[in-house]
C-alpha cells in the first residue's frame, strides 16, 4: 500500500508530501497567516530563514527596512481576494540604496515545483517608478539567496509605467501597448514554465497578464513573453516566490495566489452574487466601540466588518453563521469619528461575496472611564496632570505652574437619573492666585475633530465664586498649549453665580442665578461650521439641568462668532483653576450627539421597567451570574474598577441567566449593563 505523510504547518495551507507535490492553490491567507510574518504585525520578514511558510530576508542590500504589512484595501473588480488579507508595502529607497528581498519559503523539496507552468497572480499599486528597469517579483531555487528566475520587471514611461517579462533578465519583453497609472489597482499574473529543469542549462518560458479576465480560460497570447533555449543557470526548480524592494519604487502587493492551473489564481469571486447586507444603525455605543447590526443574507456563510477612520481601514471583523446578524468592534479610540461596512460572505463556487453595504457612520462617545483611567491622571491617582504634554487621553499642564495640580477625588457628585452618578473621580479645584490650566488631550490629529457638532456634559459644584467677573471654567482647545474655543465662562452675582457661553470673548449668559454647594448637569455644546486657524466660525451652546430622556431642548445661552483664530480644530478639554474659585466637577463625557451625554438613564432611574429586574450574583471569587431573564435584544456587560479602568466586557444572551467567569480579587466593582432601549449601573462587592 502506497503510505501518504501528512505535514501540518501553522499557517493555513496543509502541504502533502506525496511525490512531494505542494497543495495547490497557494492563497493570500498562507502568504499573510501570522505564522508566516513578523510578529510585530507590521513588517512581513520574520528573520527565520529556514522555515517553510514564512517570510525571511533575502538580500539586505543598503536598505535595512522589512517590507511593511497592513490590512489589505486593494480590490479589482471581480477578484476572489478584495479587500482580503493583508498587503505588502515596499518603500521607495533613497538613491544610492540597493534592493533588499524578501523571499516566502514555499517548499523545501528540490523535487516538487520542477516543470510548470506555474501562475502566480496578485493586486498591484504602484504609486511612484524610477525609469531604470527593475525586478519586481520572482521565483527562487533557494529558501532565500539562491537564483532569481521568471521575473516581472517594471520601468517608468511617460504617463505611468510598463511591465517586462525574463527569466533571468535577457531577454526581457515589455508590455507596452498600455501605459499603466500610477495610483490604479491591477490583477497581474506572473506564469513561469520550466521545460528543463537544470541548475546550469536550463530552459522556459516566462511570461506576463494584465488584468486577464477573471473566471475565463487562460489567454492564448500573454501581454509579454520571454523565452530562453538553454544555458539558463539556477533553473533547477523553485522554492521561494520573492519581492524585490527597489530604488524609486513605492507599491502596494496584496491578494497573492499561487497555483499550477490558471484557474485557480484569476478565480472569479463566484456566483451568483450575495444580496448586499441592510444594515442598521450602530448600538452598545461606547467609548472604545460599538455593535454593528445588519439583516442576515440568504446562503451566507460570514459576514466582514470594515472599519474605517478617516479613509483608512483600522479594524476587520468576521463573524460567521448564516444567521448571524451583530459583530462587537472593540479597541477604537474615543470621540473619533467611524465608518464602516458589511460583506456577506459566499462560499466561492456557488455564491459570490456581496457587493459591501452602505457606508455607515458612528463617533465614539469619552466618559469618565477615560478621563479618570489610571493612565489618565497622575501616578498617585490623587493630582490630575500626569505631566505627559502630547499623549492622548491624559491630562496635562497647559500654559504656567500656577498654584497646585487640581486634586482629584473618589467622593463622586450625584445628579437624578444622572449615568454617571457617583461613579469614578471628581476633579476638585482649589483657590489658586493666579489661573492654572489642566487640558485633557483627546488627540493629535488635526484632522480628527474638526467641522462638526460636539456635546460636553458634566456635574458642577461650584462653592465659592471666582474673585474676577467673567473668567472661563472649562472649554475645548485646538492645541495642548492652544486657544480656548467653545467656553463656560463663570461670574458672580450676588449670592450665587451665573454660568455663559463664549466662544472668545464676549458671552451670552443663563438667564437664572445658581446657587453654592449645589451640584448641577451642564452641557455645553460647541459646533464648528468654518473651521480655521484665522476665520473659523462657530456655535456655543449652554445647557443646565436638561431633563435626562428627552430629546434636545433649545439652549439657554448661545453665542455665534465668525472671523474666529485658533478654531482649525478640536484637540483637547481644558479646565482653569481661577483665584477665589473653589469647585468640584465629575461624571465628564463627551460625544458627538446628545444622546451620548445625556439621554442614559442611571441605576437610581431606570427608562424601561425591564431593566429594573437585571440582577447581577457574586456566586464565588471565580463565577457571577447576571439574570436578564426580563430582556430581549442585546445586553452588553462592562465591569469597572473604581478607578474606571475596564476589567471586562461581554455580549450576554438576553432572557436567561448568564454565568460569567470572572477572575475578579474580592472588591468593590462597577458593573454596566446595556441594552438597545437602556443603560443600568450597580455596584458589585465580591468577598
């Protein structure tokens, strides 16, 4: 009886050695499986020369820069890896480097690629060429080093650039009765036919397609051929398939196929075509993420998630099951506007993958776990400032020492139906001679936060009044040491105070007096319609003690500007000490609607007589148990410490008790529970 062995290796592909043949086709998930790249994630050479399935340096050159990997945004029309996967980046090296390779160890057997042909397809976009002719891609006889045989070469001409076919670079034959664009995806597909196997007279044929047409047969006649007769040196067999990075040439690599039938690599996404997901708008919206809801699709086997910021995919989810209908998205950052996307997923040979869903869009919502997190404030957890100046979501001087750092406190400010009630750290500011300003860095982009509506809503306690009339209290920045834009100015009246909206100078103030020592619900609301860094235009909106559950009432102090300085953009919250002021301000969150800061209900106030019967059970050290025995719908379980920091966070089942594994030490917790119609907050005690 003939005896198979069979290899598992850890990326994707099983190879059999059985004759020693490699199992065909060779896809973008055994080129890109974390096994096969760097384990920092970002560069595709893994260092490790002698591994099959993995990338390895092949010739360092005068670069000492890997190729750089990222998820893949490349896509042709039709092409069975769109969007899959990752991509391969090769920069553009300076002049007087040399090419560095980079070579993916396809088998170790001398024996196994001998003959052919052999296809090797894969998306190209190339954004800039030097006009010198230069291997782009070719296959190897070695794991790395070795012999470069059937190459693809590529050349700048006017209006863009050409590709070549060779075997070992003489004869090389240009396709050139089409200019290709610099910026524009291509299908390529590279075939090289070996006719004579030999390390030192060998013969074959290379040869080159331009977008070929996916799911026909292989064209008669490719775009460029190149074929040598004998004397070919290192053309015994192949082992590696390898990337060349070049002087003057920046290009993008994704969706590599390998195969010893054209089928396989200019495979058609399938058909026919699965009906584009309908997708809803986000839920569990918080500060790190959101869930995504979409109507499941008939004969589906998955559905991709793509999440965008600004243009660029930062998050890929796939979630499987036909029937599937929400994916969690996790790990984004707070306050920055997302977009993304649904796919349904076929199975290839029956079904192709649908066309993606309607963009949709959703900016993340700051609350208190984020202004107060341990990394957030200082180390001794008592001061605000951290010291750090350009880190995002810390709080940093701004401007002079004067005075101390505000002090921050666990005895939290409460406020009716209020979701942050009693939960987390105040900010305690401390009468100081002259102002100290603490700004809270959302981010360093300047791109990140700019025309746009944003809300910030907070607890205020004011208990003595500042010494001057008029002096601003809290406000957004549009630098870690910049100009205060959107502001809540304070002034004295009498036996109490009253609270203005500004934007510069001038203010528009709250019709009624407050009163000291009493905590109340601010929201100011700040809306840039011009942003610039000389002419902006804006709106400041003050609201105070709006009635949580309602829709957005009119505000009660607003003031326009136009002609503004420093309103290019939104960078940061900062908070002034000023002298004779003695306050406390808790429970901060920031979003970009008003349901984010102020429609939650509080554990004290529950919108929905359901949510009222969610019982949370510290069983043991190791099991609680949640019943949502009276819910329908998602449930999303977040589990805080008191200093805000997230220790857990799970999508339960609705209408039963679900058992959680918690891993918790004895202590006091914050526990969240969100549903699609409300939010519930209660402390845990594990003893």
């Amino acid at each position: 009886m003939r005896k198979f062995t069979l290899v598992i290796l850890s990326f994707l592909v099983s190879w059999v050695v059985a004759s020693a043949a490699v199992a065909f086709p060779v896809d973008y998930s055994s080129f890109f499986t974390s096994s096969a790249m760097n384990s920092n994630g970002t560069s595709v050479e893994t260092g490790n020369a002698a591994a099959v399935g993995t990338w390895a340096m092949g010739n360092a050159g005068t670069n000492a820069v890997s190729p750089t990997i990222a998820d893949n945004n490349l896509s042709y029309p039709g092409y069975i890896d769109n969007n899959a996967g990752k991509k391969i980046s090769l920069a553009s090296l300076v002049s007087g480097s040399t090419a560095r390779t980079s070579a993916f160890y396809i088998t170790s057997a001398v024996t196994d690629l001998t003959s052919g042909p052999y296809y090797l397809s894969f998306l190209l976009n190339v954004s800039s060429v030097t006009g010198s002719a230069l291997n782009l891609i070719s296959f190897g006889n070695a794991s790395v080093g070795g012999s470069l045989r059937g190459r693809l070469y590529i050349k700048a001409v006017t209006g863009g650039y050409i590709l070549g076919a060779t075997i070992d670079g003489s004869p090389l034959n240009y396709y050139t009765a089409d200019t290709l664009k610099l910026g524009v995806t291509k299908l390529i597909v590279l075939k090289h036919k070996i006719d004579l196997a030999s390390a030192t007279v060998g013969s074959g044929t290379t040869s080159i397609f331009v977008n070929p047409p996916l799911g026909a047969a292989e064209p008669a006649t490719a775009n460029a051929t190149a074929t040598e007769t004998a004397a070919v040196t290192g053309l015994d067999c192949i082992k590696s398939m390898v990337v060349s990075q070049n002087v003057g040439v920046a290009a993008e690599i994704a969706g590599l196929r390998m195969s010893n039938a054209w089928e396989d690599v200019v495979k058609l996404v399938g058909g026919p075509k699965l009906t584009t997901p309908t997708v809803s708008s986000a839920t569990m919206v918080n500060s790190t993420g959101f869930t995504v809801n979409w109507t499941p699709v008939q004969n589906a086997l998955s559905y991709d998630i793509k999440v965008y910021q600004n243009g660029s995919m930062v998050k890929t989810l796939n979630v499987s099951g036909q029937s599937s209908s929400t994916g969690i998205v996790t790990s984004l950052q707070n306050i920055l506007a997302y977009t993304y996307t649904v796919t349904a997923v076929g199975n290839v040979t029956n079904f192709s993958n649908s066309d993606a869903s309607l963009l949709q869009t959703v900016i993340l919502p700051l609350n208190y776990t984020t202004f107060f997190a341990p990394s957030a404030v200082g180390s001794g957890e008592t001061a605000l400032e951290t010291g750090n100046t350009s880190v995002a979501n810390t709080w940093t001087l701004a401007g002079t020492a004067n005075g101390t750092n505000p002090a921050i406190s666990s005895s939290d400010l409460s406020y009716s139906n209020y979701i942050d009630n009693n939960i987390g750290k105040k900010i305690v500011l401390s009468d100081i001679t002259a102002q100290r300003t603490s700004l809270f860095y959302l981010t360093s982009s300047s791109s990140d936060l700019t025309v746009g509506t944003y809300y910030l809503s907070f607890l205020l306690k004011i208990i003595t009044p500042p010494t001057a009339s008029g002096v601003t209290l809290i406000s957004f920045a549009n630098s870690n040491t910049g100009g205060q834009r959107g502001r809540l100015n304070i002034m004295p009246i009498g036996a109490g105070y009253q609270l203005a909206a500004s934007l510069t100078g001038s203010s528009t103030y709250y019709p009624s007096t407050l009163a000291f020592g009493t905590t109340y619900l601010v929201v100011v609301k700040h809306e840039i319609t011009v942003a610039s860094a000389t002419a902006g235009e804006a709106t400041t909106s003050l609201f105070v003690n709006p009635i949580i559950g309602n829709s957005e009432p009119d505000a009660s102090a607003t003031k326009t500007e136009s002609g503004i300085t420093s309103l290019d953009c939104i960078k940061g919250i900062a908070i002034n000490q000023q002298s004779g002021l003695n306050a406390e301000i808790a429970g901060l969150r920031i979003g970009s609607n008003w349901d984010n800061v102020v429609t939650l209900a509080g554990a004290n106030a529950l919108s929905t007589p359901e949510m009222k019967k969610l019982t949370v059970a510290v069983v043991s050290a190791n099991e609680w148990r949640v019943n949502l025995n009276a819910i329908s719908g998602q449930c999303l379980l977040s589990v805080y410490n008191p200093q805000g920091q997230v220790l857990l966070q799970k999508n339960l089942e609705s209408e039963k008790t679900n058992s959680l594994n918690v891993s918790l030490p004895k202590g006091l917790y914050i526990v969240l529970l969100q549903s699609e119609k409300d939010k519930y907050t209660t402390k845990v005690i594990s003893k």
